[in-house]
C-alpha cells in the first residue's frame, strides 16, 4: 500500500484475462465456498483499472469510456468499504466472451481502492471479496483464483477458492477468435447441467492430477485436447462457428478448443479472423505510476 495515499486522487491497478479450457462446479450455499475446480491459464491482456473518488452520490463505472451497469465491481467494492468511486476499466478483449473481465475488473477494482484509501487489506482479503461478488451477481466461479495467482493453473483442491497448482509453461503465442456471448449467469443457474458438466470435469482433472502426482510432464497441447474433450461431452460445444474454427485451427496443425465459457475458440496456432495473446504468468497487481 502506498505509505502516502491521502494526497492522492487515482489509484490504478492491471489484472489479467483468463482463459478457461475445463470447469467443474463445486455447490456451496455459502457463496465463499462455491467456486470451480478446473484448467486454465492468464494471458498477457487483461484489464486496466483507474479509479478515483466519486464525482457523484453513487459508484459510477466505464468500460472503454462508454458507461456500464457493472454490478459485480459495484458490489465488491461497497463490501470493501462505504465509498462511492469512478471507475474506469479499460480492456483490448470483450466482455462476456470467456476471458473472464469480469472478476479481472473487480479484483482490479478492489486493488487500487484499498491502495486509495490505505485501507491495509491483503491480497488474499481482496480476492476472496472479488470471488464472492463474482458468485452473488452469477458471473463466474474461478476466474479470480487464476487471476490472483497467476500463469497455467490446475485447480483441484475442494473448499479453497483461490487454491491453484501451477504447471510449469513458457510464455506462450495463443490465438482466439471471440464470435458471441455465452452469458455465465444462464449456466450457472442451470443446475440440470451442472451434474453433465462436472462428470466430464472429472476424467480430464484425473488425468492432469495424475500427470502431476506423478512428475510426468504435461503438454499444453495435450491440456487442450483434454479441455476439448470436456467441451464437447459437456455438451457446452455447440456453436457452429466454433466448431469450425477449430477444425481450420487443427488444419494449420495446432490444437484448439472452446473458451469457458464464451462462444469463442483458443488454438496454438493462427486461424482465419483470430487474435494473438501470450500466456503469460503475471497476476493481478497494483499499478504505480
């Protein structure tokens, strides 16, 4: 925290987008021990907050300068402390198309509101605010663990949200294509599909934990082929788009899959109209000027 914050006005914080290839769901009444277990990794884009005290009776929020209802962030910080703010979050990648922004704008969000105010809070403390807010407002369930920790992550660990084992991976080009919204509120709502979802979790987290326990090294490639197996025995893989993103990805010999949960595809290798990033290991932090 800085040691002056009182004599500032802005407070600016990053948190990286992640990239989801499998999810299972773990049920909890007690929204600080629902969360999902699963794969995924950070990439190099992500979201840059600005946030200064507010120039109005309420919180008011922007995404890329155009206004925004944005009641994961608004939430969160009115749990961190009785504020109102104008937040500013800027971002190169969509919303709503599986690159979880929205636990990266809140956990952003939080990061330079406790750096404004001085308010002494941990990391851990403001994750675990962002990930609560995320399950309330039914916006995701572990994007903000793999934003705290940062990097190409395996969650296994029941109970402990922000709990993540590492896989050892280079910076790494990933090329994606984003075609529409999937909005993650309809899913997590459904419970009817939850059981579907979490029996295809479990085959592909078995092999990971295997790989793991057992120092065998895991490839990403075959991290994203597991993650394409999930998507489409979940039955989540539908987009015809999609699909055929995949196959052209697989035609220029890389390995692609869904993005959960978006209508959109990752691959390591180019395909027509897609986007490059880097997996990147960097985790959310506070931005000092």
């Amino acid at each position: 925290m800085a040691a002056d914050s009182s004599t500032r006005d802005v407070a600016k914080a990053f948190a990286p987008g992640n990239i989801s290839g499998l999810f299972k769901i773990i049920a909890h009444d007690d929204p600080a021990k629902m969360h999902s277990l699963g794969w995924g990794f950070t990439v190099s884009d992500g979201v840059k907050v600005k946030l200064a005290h507010a120039t109005s009776d309420s919180t008011q929020v922007t995404f890329n300068d155009e206004p925004i209802d944005f009641p994961t962030v608004s939430s969160a910080l009115r749990d961190l402390v009785e504020t109102d703010f104008n937040v500013d979050i800027d971002s190169n990648l969509p919303l709503s198309s599986g690159f979880g922004l929205s636990g990266a704008a809140t956990f952003a969000a939080l990061i330079a509101a406790a750096d404004l105010l001085d308010l002494g809070k941990s990391r851990d403390e403001l994750a675990m605010i962002a990930h609560i807010a995320e399950v309330r407002n039914l916006t995701g369930l572990g994007d903000v663990c793999s934003q705290f920790n940062g990097g190409c992550l395996v969650k296994t660990t029941v109970g402990h949200p922000l709990a993540a084992t590492t896989i050892n991976m280079p910076p790494t080009p990933v090329y994606w294509r984003y075609f529409g919204k999937i909005h993650t509120s309809e899913i997590l709502a459904d419970h009817e599909r939850h059981s579907r979802i979490n029996q295809a979790a479990d085959e592909a987290l078995t092999t990971i934990e295997n790989a793991i326990q057992s120092d065998s090294t895991i490839t990403f490639e075959e991290l994203i082929s597991l993650a394409l197996d999930f998507a489409e025995t979940s039955g989540l893989l539908m987009d015809e788009r999609v699909k055929n993103s995949i196959a052209q990805a697989n035609a220029n010999g890389g390995v692609a899959t869904m993005i959960m949960l978006g209508n959109a595809v990752f691959s390591t290798a180019p395909f027509p109209g897609c986007t490059e990033t880097t997996l990147s290991r960097t985790a959310a932090h506070l931005i000092e000027d």
